[in-house]
C-alpha cells in the first residue's frame, strides 16, 4: 500500500549505488516523495537543518565523518521530532538493540528486499517502530558508560559534534582546522569546549570516550 504523498524523505548513506536502490524503493512506496540525499556527516547535518520539516530520514551509521552510532545520537538530540531509521550491512542483534536504544524509530537489514523496506517505511511513518522478525525493542538497552556519553554527546554543538567525530579518528588540531576550514586556534577552542562537556581533561580520554559508541565493541564481547 502507497504511502502518503509528498513525504519528505532523508536517505544517508556514502554508497551511491546503495542510495539510488534505497531512492527506488521509496519511490515505489510512495511516488509523490521528496528525497533529500546526504553522504557524509557533514551533509547529513546540513540536510537536517535545511529540511527540518523532513518526514523520515534513513541513516547508514557508517558515513564518514561519523563515529559509531554519534550520526545518531546528532540527530536525536537536534532534531528530535524527525523519526530515524537505520538502515545498515551490520545486522547482529546488538546492534540492532544498541540504535533503538540510542532513539532510532526502525532498523532494516540492508539485505532485505525491496518490499520489506516498504513495510518498514509504512510502519515508522504511521508512528509505529519497526524491528526484524525476532528483535524484542523492550530488549533495547545501554550500558552506563555509553548512556553517559550519549548524553554528553548530546550536548555538543553541531561543530562540535564534527570536531569530536574528527578527534575519534584521530587527525591533530591542524589536520580538523584544514578539513573544517578554519583556523587551529578556533579548533584548539572546540576542542576544550568538547573535552569539558565530556567530562575528560585530554585528547586520549576524549578518543577513549568515543569506543563506547564504537559498533564493534559489544559484538567482540558479546554472544549473539
């Protein structure tokens, strides 16, 4: 059954074959929609603030510029009135658990088939959240040390959030100020402002922060 028309939809995922097959499968729920694209954190943030009055936004957790599930934590904390459903490659139950519990509205399997991506749509744009057969959402727990970084996280400014997506990889002051454009002084400062809402006094605990956000983590300790 069609959707609605003229939904506003947000697919974010940095695979152009993936977005044009997620693109098709909407347009065959809902013809009439408006598709707003992003690949990056960067553009997923510009798209969200542009297109507030977005109705749904699809979110691959693996984008660059993100950092395990902040995409996620970004957009629930900024944007909480749009539903997000994830849509990813990596299907284990922790997983699964772990984005529900981090607000996502839905998670789909990036293996399934055009027509139960369309149900999924139906399901989440009707106010209802939609899981894979066998996913138990009041399951849909976080550990203490993730919650509480989510909700530091939670805190950040959108340049912030981008200066401590860029901190977990890694990169030095001077590396973020040439991606952001900017200047390393206006970075040393995003950066003392991002250390002092998480709560550490360093780069190391800052970077340390981030793996609990991190997608591998539960699943290396952690039966299925």
């Amino acid at each position: 059954m069609a959707l609605g028309l003229a939904e506003k939809i947000i697919i974010a995922d940095d695979h152009p074959l993936f977005r044009g097959a997620l693109r098709e499968a909407v347009l065959k729920a809902c013809p009439e929609a408006v598709i707003v694209e992003a690949e990056s954190f960067e553009e997923l943030q510009a798209a969200t603030d542009e297109h507030s009055d977005a109705d749904l936004l699809l979110l691959d957790l693996n984008m660059p510029g993100a950092s395990g599930f902040s995409s996620l934590i970004y957009v629930r904390s900024k944007h909480g009135s749009l539903p997000a459903v994830v849509i990813s490659a990596l299907e284990e139950t922790w997983v699964i658990r772990r984005a529900i519990a981090h607000g996502a509205a839905g998670f789909i399997p990036k293996s399934s088939p055009m027509s139960v991506i369309s149900e999924a749509l139906a399901a989440v744009l009707e106010g209802d959240c939609w899981l894979p057969p066998g996913i138990d959402a009041s399951e849909a727990t976080l550990d203490q040390g993730e919650q509480t970084v989510a909700d530091r996280l939670a805190q950040l400014t959108p340049q912030q959030f981008r200066v401590f997506s860029m901190l977990s990889e890694g990169l030095l002051n001077k590396q973020i100020a040439y991606e952001l454009g900017v200047s390393e002084a206006t970075i040393k400062a995003h950066v003392t402002a991002v250390m002092k809402k998480l709560k550490v006094t360093n780069r190391t605990q800052a970077v340390l922060e981030a793996t609990h956000l991190a997608l591998e983590r539960k699943l290396e300790s952690s039966p299925v």
